[in-house]
C-alpha cells in the first residue's frame, strides 16, 4: 500500500480527472483482519458448542460474508439459527485489537483526501463505524457535505442455484426430467388417486438467491 503524493496529485478532485472518489475496501486493503476473523468466528462457534475455527477453514471465512461463513461451519438449521442469533448481540469490539492497520495507512488517508472524496465500500455492517472509531479514522472519511460509510453486503455473488433440498437420486436440486426416488410425486409420472403429494418444484429447495444489502451511515 504505497502510493505517493505525486501519484494522487496527478488527477485532482476538481472535475477534471477521470474519478473524484476513492472507495477503500475494510478487511485486507485497510487493515489485516485474519486474526480478528478467527477469533470472531470461534467466539460463535463456542457459544454453541461447537470446536473453534481450523486452519483449514479460515481462508473461507476470511473472504466471505457473515452468513455465507456461518452456513460454512455450522450448516442450515438450528445451529445456522442460534450463531446468527448470537452475531445480532455480539460485541465487536473486542475484536478490534486484533487487527493490523496496513503499513502507511493514516499517510495514505491523508494523501487521499487532499486531492479525492473518500468512501468506505465493504461488507461489513454494524462494525464498520466501531473499527474506524477504534483507530481514530473516521475523519478520513467524506463524501459531499458529510460524513459517509457505505457498507454493502453481497451473498451468493454469482447467482448460482446452490442446493439446499436434495434428491437423493442426482445428488442435487431437483429439476424437471430428473429421476425421482418413489417417495417423490414425480410430474413425468404424476400420481392420480390417493394421497398426492405436491410436485417437487419448492423454491426452498435452493439456497437463497443473490442478495445485495446496503446500508448507509452519515455523519454531518
């Protein structure tokens, strides 16, 4: 992260460069927070009973938000409900000392707002404001006539049709045309007569959709 005076002064905030505002990512562009992840998430993770986090699984968690993570280590069901549950009423800040500011961060800051309108782009949500307040930051920050942390939150990026409901016979979803156990109500093969059973279409049968959540905080 080192990028000079010279070089944000090639193209200054006055309308005639090819961008006012710089955008900073939180999580491993502002500060290495692979530790904190590790102790946030085994934190939940012993609230429910559950071993902490695994090398193997921090490089998830690290580049992944809260409720993708959360479906990672613990599953759908009651375990998912009782750690999302927990992360309502957490407090983040014990967290915070574990993070690492990036070498030059307040120098670079500084360099920034001199010539552009700063803004925070992240996943995070609620803690945004804490972790900037933590390390004295917030100042660094504007857009226009205030203060503004935008926070934006993205599950399930690409929109892929993750499985949630399995047919046992594919291994997956269902979709039409697909074998079906004989427990199923299969529409090649519908029953007529007796008990019928729905069709086996519920949109549960997926993991949600993308979803896109933003939230804005802004100080005057």
């Amino acid at each position: 992260m080192q990028i000079s005076a010279s070089g944000f002064g090639d193209h200054q905030s006055d309308g005639s460069g090819p961008f006012e505002v710089i955008a900073f990512d939180c999580d491993g562009v502002l500060f290495d927070s692979k530790e904190a992840n590790v102790r946030f998430y085994s934190c939940i993770l012993e609230h429910i009973g559950r071993p902490p986090i695994q090398p193997e699984q921090q490089e998830y968690i690290h580049m992944h938000p809260v409720r993708e993570s959360l479906r990672y280590l613990v599953g759908e069901g009651k375990g998912f409900e009782e750690a999302w549950n927990y992360v309502q009423s957490i407090d983040f800040e014990q967290f915070n000392a574990c993070l690492r500011p990036e070498p030059g961060l307040v120098k670079l800051l500084e360099q920034a707002q001199t010539y552009y309108h700063t803004a925070l782009a992240t996943n995070r949500t609620v803690s945004t404001r804490q972790v900037l307040a933590h390390f004295h930051i917030e100042k660094y920050f504007d857009l226009g006539f205030g203060k503004l942390i935008a926070g934006v939150e993205v599950e399930n990026l690409f929109d892929n049709k993750n499985s949630q409901i399995i047919n046992p016979t594919t291994g997956r979803a269902y979709e039409y045309g697909d074998p079906t156990p004989s427990s199923y109500n299969d529409p090649l093969y519908p029953q007529l007569t007796g008990d019928i059973s729905p069709f086996p279409y519920t949109p549960a049968r997926y993991l949600e959709p993308r979803t896109v959540r933003l939230s804005l905080s802004l100080r005057f």
